[in-house]
C-alpha cells in the first residue's frame, strides 16, 4: 500500500510518515495542497491523509483515493459537516498510531495493514 501524507507542519507529516512506516505502508508526503494534486495525477495511492487546512484538495480529489483529515479539536463540527460525505475518516491531532490504524481498518480491513 501507498499513501500520501499532505500537512503543512513537518512534524505532523514526519510522524505520520513514522506510524504509517511501523505498519508497513510506504508514503509520500508534500506541504502543500497544490504539490498534493500533482503528485496524485502522476502518482497511485492508495489513500491520502490531509491535514484539516487541506479541505478544499478533499473536494477536488473526490473521487481519487481514500481520504482522512487531520483536524484539531476545534475543527471537529467543520470536519463532519463539510466532509463526512467526502472523506471515509478523520482524526483529531496529534496523530496516535493506534487511532490511525483504526481508522485505516475501518476503510481497509485488517488483512492489508500490520
């Protein structure tokens, strides 16, 4: 499996990188919502994890891949509201593997993931 990781913090892109890495699944990540969309034109993915200041790249990339927003506490309303339709998950920050993991069963069963 292969995912692309989009946050416009390093170190919420380098630990979800890390959890994704501990259960087997390779990533690519950018910073931006525009590098975003390239990336997935020329790239496969399998999913993409969005930080929540990426909502609108989750609108223009429905249908492309699996999506879960990253989103602050504060963001929960907005998330559900404007993207439950759109996007099969989300998580509040910081990301937790175990939370991750659950969130990725639930879009993929537990037969791809480690």
């Amino acid at each position: 499996m292969k995912f692309l990781v989009c946050d416009d913090e390093y170190a919420n892109r380098l630990l979800t990188k890390s959890h994704l890495q501990m259960m087997g699944i390779e990533s690519d990540e950018t910073s931006s919502g525009a590098d975003a969309l390239k990336l997935l034109r020329e790239g496969t993915y399998d999913a993409v994890i969005i930080d929540h200041s990426g909502l609108e790249l989750a609108k223009k990339i429905s249908p492309w891949p699996p999506s879960i927003i990253l989103t602050w506490e504060g963001f929960i309303k907005e998330t559900e509201g404007g993207l439950k339709k759109r996007t099969p998950g989300y998580m509040v920050k910081p990301v937790i593997a175990e939370k991750l993991k659950d969130e990725l069963v639930k879009i993929f069963g537990d037969k791809k993931l480690k």
